[in-house]
C-alpha cells in the first residue's frame, strides 16, 4: 500500500541523496594533495604505502563503527584473512596483483557474512568478545597450519607480477616502493569514493538511523538484523581489501596481520580522526603513522608512551575543540560527508 505523498517524497529524497553526494572543492584538493605524495615524498614511499593501507583498514572499521554502531575488538581478522588469501594465491596459482585483491576482497566478504549472525545480536559488550574471539581463533589456526601459511615465521617466497593498466603500460614492484604507494593509493580513493555512495543512499542514511535509534527503525518495519549484517560484510570486504594490500605491496604475511594490535591501531586512527566521518579514518590514519614514524625515530622504545599520552590528552581536553579535522571544515558539513 502506497503511503499519501509518497510517490512525490521519494523522488525529492532521492534527489537531495544525489545533491550531497557532489565532491566538495576542499575534498577534491586532499586527493589532489594525496596523489601527489610519492613524488613529492619519492623517499618514503613505503610509509605512504603503510598509511593507505592502515586508511583503507580504518574506512572499512568506520563503516561498522560510526556509521552502523557495531563495536569491533577484532577487526584484524577480516585483515588477516584477506593477507594470506592474496599470499596464498600468489605464491601457488598465480601472481597477478589484481586477481589476488579480488581474492582477499571476496575471503574477507565470505567471513563478515558467515560471522555476521553472531555479530549483530547481542550487546555491545558482547559484540566486543566474540569479534576478539574470532580474530584470536584465526590466529591459533594460523599458527596450527603452519606448514601453509608459514606460522610464526610467515608465509616466504611470495612474488608479485606487475601491475598492467590498460593503455598506461606494466609496473613492476620496486624495492623503494613507489609504485606500491600508487597502487595502494589508488585502491584506496575507488574504496572512498565507493563508500561516499554507500553512506549517503538510502541505507546509509538507514544505517545512522539505526546507530541512533533502532527501535524507531524497526517500529517502521525496516529489517535491522539484515542491514547490519550487509554493512558488516562489506566492512569485512574492504579490510580483506586492505590485508591483501599489504601481503602484495611487502611480498609477506604472517601471524602478525592476525595479532591484536592490527585491530587496535585501527582503533587509534578511528579515534583520532574521528569516528562516522570518512574523512576522519583517512585523516587519522595519517596523523597515528606520522607520529608512529617521528616518535620512533626519536625513541625507539618508548614510542607507545607518547603515542598513550597524546591519546590520554585528546580524550580529556576534547577532540572536537581541539584535534579533530571536523573542526576545521564544519560540524554540520562533516556529519554529512
């Protein structure tokens, strides 16, 4: 039964979705400044190649977290698997880059949505353990089958075939990084401008409704549970995404991509940039390597203590004053994108 005004409500909505969508001038000048990395930092390639991974790893985070408000302890999983399935492939069928990222892409998918019935019920607190227990049974699993993926020595000999762009040419991976920085980069913006479309079409907007009020969304007869588990698979794809980034653009994989830090660290860049703001996981995600790369190279061992503190300070006096790109761009303007 057609509600009274509906057929005239829907096309306006659907048209106010597709205005917010537009790329905002600011927006365009980041990726512009993004893109331009590897050659105006050509010497630290690798860490631009670290931070659009960890980036990648932190949208699909933000995606269940801030904008759905599925709390995630053991996000490293999905991470994990999609790692050892591209180094797995490479290693034993065949080496092509963008078949492997498919492959982790699509493994990563698979667990969220055989995992997802036991994530999206429940407290959160329960959310909290059994996304830990799953990382940590995929860990001891790993570490059980070591003689296929390598265990506490990792999976050795894993050989990438370069990258072919149609029309462009072949790129080989390069010792300095380089062009793992691109194709990291580039893998990157596709997922962010993926992930704009997602949050705002319709379940987007449902999802933060649901965030915010998931009794008011199934009073209206929308499926919670079957949003949920959707936006929890396609998380779980794109850190499948970013695992195979990792394994491809470093030619390794090991128990470490499953370890409790991986989730963790995540979890830091989230804070830091901000939770249901795209932007907020790339932005912290650049801020938490930065200043991972700087604190180390001044005190190798007690880089963490500054790294808590800092948390400890940005918690207490306040991201939003302070610390929080949002600030810089507008509350209102930042909750949109």
């Amino acid at each position: 039964m057609r509600r009274p005004g509906g057929g005239a409500a829907a096309p306006a909505a659907r048209s106010a979705l597709l205005a917010g969508a537009a790329w905002r001038r600011w927006e365009i000048a980041l990726w512009l400044a993004i893109a331009a990395t590897p050659f105006a930092f050509a010497t630290h390639a690798a860490l631009i190649n670290e931070i659009a991974i960890l980036a990648l790893f932190a949208l699909s985070l933000d995606l269940i977290l801030g904008y759905a408000g599925i709390v995630s302890l053991g996000h490293a999983a999905y991470f994990g698997v999609g790692a050892y399935g591209a180094a797995l492939f490479a290693k034993h069928v065949m080496p092509d880059p963008l078949a492997g990222l498919a492959l982790g892409t699509a493994l990563g998918a698979l667990l969220g949505a055989v995992t997802s019935p036991m994530i999206v019920r429940g407290t959160d607190l329960t959310r909290l353990m059994v996304t830990m227990g799953i990382a940590l049974v995929l860990y001891e699993l790993a570490n059980k089958f070591d003689d296929l993926t390598g265990g506490a020595d990792g999976l050795q000999g894993v050989v990438m075939g370069p990258i072919v762009v149609p029309f462009v040419g072949r790129f080989d991976f390069d010792l300095g990084g380089r062009v793992a920085s691109f194709y990291s980069l580039a893998v990157l913006f596709v997922a962010f401008w993926v992930l704009r479309r997602v949050v705002r079409s319709p379940l987007g907007v449902s999802l933060q409704a649901l965030r915010d009020n998931r009794l008011r969304l199934s009073a209206i007869g929308l499926s919670v549970h079957g949003r949920l588990a959707a936006v929890y698979a396609l998380g779980a794809a794109l850190a499948g995404t970013a695992g195979a980034l990792l394994a491809q653009t470093t030619g390794f994989a090991s128990l470490d991509v499953l370890d409790f830090h991986r989730s963790a660290d995540v979890m830091l860049a989230l804070i830091i940039g901000g939770a249901g703001w795209l932007w907020g996981g790339l932005l912290g995600a650049i801020a938490f390597k930065v200043m991972h790369d700087v604190l180390a190279g001044i005190t190798p061992q007690y880089w963490t203590f500054w790294i808590g503190l800092f948390l400890v300070v940005l918690m207490l006096v306040g991201r939003e004053r302070l610390f929080s790109p949002r600030a810089w761009f507008g509350r209102g303007r930042a909750r949109r994108s």
